[in-house]
C-alpha cells in the first residue's frame, strides 16, 4: 500500500492534486479507494474538462464517496491507493 496524505484548502485544489497524482500513476495497475468528506465529483469533472486533463481509469474512481472510516476495517493489498 502507497501511503498519501493530502490538506487542502478547497475542493478544486484537492481535486486538482490528486488528479495530477493520478495523472503521473499508472493508474492501470491500482485501485484507487477515495474517502471524503464531501463530493468532488463536479469540480473532477470540470478540472478534466478544461485542463484536459486524460487518466485512463478515472471512470473506476468514485469520486463522490463520502463514507466514515473510523471504525471501517479496510483490506490492505500492495496495489492500492487510499
């Protein structure tokens, strides 16, 4: 598991962090596993839209999961981002 941790101070910058650190992964050979606070499904959309922004499983990212995960056990594998 890759290790990420992200502060942000909107959601167009988180958004616009993560998809360029989406963009430089071969996001092929990772799933990709999102917990947030509040959706960003939009502002993903609109960044992809006007930066033209091209990731080839961004589809397979859901983007507009708000879920608690304090007391979530979650199943480490060597091929996921959290």
């Amino acid at each position: 598991m890759e290790n990420l941790c992200i502060f942000y101070a909107s959601k167009y910058h988180l958004s616009l962090v993560l998809l360029e650190y989406l963009k430089n992964k071969n996001t092929e050979k990772y799933t990709v596993q999102t917990f947030l606070q509040n959706k960003i499904t939009d502002e993903i959309k609109t960044l992809m839209d006007k930066y033209e922004i091209k990731i080839k499983s961004t589809n397979e990212v859901n983007f507009g999961r708000t879920e608690d995960i304090k007391n979530k056990k979650i199943e480490l594998r060597s091929n996921m981002i959290l």
